[in-house]
C-alpha cells in the first residue's frame, strides 16, 4: 500500500494571517517616518538659531573686550557693527557665514537678521529671526526659531 506524505509548507490561512498581521504593524510604524524631512528641516533651523546665539555671545565678548558698545568691529575678516553692546542684525548674518548660492537657508531680503530654509514651502514658518532691537548691556538681543511648518 501507498504510504501518505507529510504535506511541508504553510497553508493560506496562515499565510493570510502573517500578511495581516505584517500589515497592521506597517500602518502603525509608518507614520512615525513620513515626515522625517520636516524634522530634519526643523532641527536645521533651530541648530541656525543656536548659531545665532553663539554667535552673538562670542561677538558681544569681543567687543566688551575692546570697550565698544556702539561702532564697529572687524571680526573673522568682516566688520560688525554693535548698538548696545551686541551684533546688529545687518551684521549678524556676516559671523554665521551663510552663503546663500549652496546653502540651505538665507537671508530673508529686507529684513537682515532672518534666515530661512530654501526648501521650505512655507518661508515665514521655518525661520531662524535674530532681533537686536532694544538690545543694550543690559537686555540680550530675541533670539529664536519658527518651525511651524518646515515641509
């Protein structure tokens, strides 16, 4: 008498259900890394305006240094101008060094201290701002991010 074989392999409910399960672990992981250029957008800004920041101190340092609260400074081969002790925001941009041909982000034309990203769609939600205005020994310059909307 013929002897029955073993059947090998899977049959297609199980397969239905591995394909199920698979699925519903795509849907709930799958949102966690659509919007990674966004993010990484938005960490570039915030990293720009914890250049600003440095940038500021740094400049602050020398030009307390040198005694000069109101005029100008040559710095790295650029001169910055100070009002109350700290970077104006015409100058800032010239510290950082942000060449807007090959970069990411630039100057905002007609309003110096404001860089935002190029890829943005948005510009004015994804934007590193630096405000000197009513800036003095006393008070720090506002110095911030908007990251709102950096698709």
């Amino acid at each position: 008498m013929k002897k029955l074989q073993k059947q090998a392999g899977f049959t297609l409910i199980e397969l239905v259900i591995v394909i199920v399960i698979l699925g519903i672990l795509a849907a709930t992981a799958a949102p966690k890394f659509i919007n990674l250029t966004g993010d990484a957008r938005s960490a570039t800004v915030e990293a720009v305006e914890g250049a600003l920041n440095s940038a500021a101190d740094l400049a602050r340092a020398k030009a307390l240094v040198s005694g000069t609260a109101n005029g100008s400074l040559s710095i790295a081969g650029s001169t910055i101008v100070f009002a109350g002790g700290w970077p104006t925001e015409e100058t800032i941009g010239l510290l950082l060094e942000i060449d807007s041909t090959g970069s990411d982000f630039s100057e905002v034309s007609g309003t110096p201290g404001t860089f935002t990203h190029n890829d943005a769609a948005e510009p004015t939600t994804c934007q590193a701002i630096y405000n000197a205005t009513g800036a003095s020994n006393t008070v720090r310059p506002d110095i911030k991010s908007i990251v709102t909307d950096c698709n």
